[in-house]
C-alpha cells in the first residue's frame, strides 16, 4: 500500500534561496530512488517549503529517510531553518471521483 508523506520546512528570510536550491538538489537524487513515486517541492510566498512525496510502501520510505538523499538535504538546510521539519505520514480517504480523490503514481 503507498505512503503518502507531507513535510513542511519554514526557511529563514534571509535563506529561502538557499533552502529552495537544496530541495531542487534533493528531488533529483531522490526521484532515482526504488520505490519513489512522487517527491515534489512546492514554495508558498512566506518562505515554507511543502514536500509531498508517495511512497510504494513503508519499505521505500523506511529506505528514503537512511538514503543520501535526506542527509544531503538537511545536512544543507538545518542552520536554515526557522525551526524544526514537520513531517506527517498520511492515508488516504477515498471518497466522491476515486481518480481524483488520491496519488497516483
């Protein structure tokens, strides 16, 4: 069953281009990783970055979170952070058109 995951970063002002040019780093060396069906980044206009990735199971994401990928990520943005990472792992609830109602990979 796929994973669906959802975290969410607050850049310092000062590091948001720091912060947004890591992110573009880390999908390309997690799009390649097993099991990866969806790793985007999204930017709201204060400064928080939104990743919503889906994972083929808990296997992959339990692989994603040890691989080089993550720890190249954070190892760039930690000091750049205005506080720490939230990170959820979600279901999903199907409900009304089930093509629009969830991921797909």
């Amino acid at each position: 069953m796929p994973v669906v995951v959802v975290a969410t970063l607050k850049a310092k002002p000062e590091s948001v281009e720091t912060v947004r040019e890591a992110g573009r780093t880390a999908l390309a060396e997690v799009h390649g990783e097993p099991g990866c069906e969806l790793y985007s980044l999204h930017e709201a206009e204060d400064g928080t970055f939104i990743f919503v990735e889906q994972w083929a199971d808990a296997d992959a994401l339990k692989t994603h979170s040890t691989a080089p990928g993550v720890a190249n990520l954070f190892g760039a943005i930690g000091e750049h952070l205005d506080g720490a990472p939230d990170i959820k792992m979600l279901q999903t609830v199907v409900g009304g058109d089930p093509a629009k109602a969830q991921l797909r990979p």
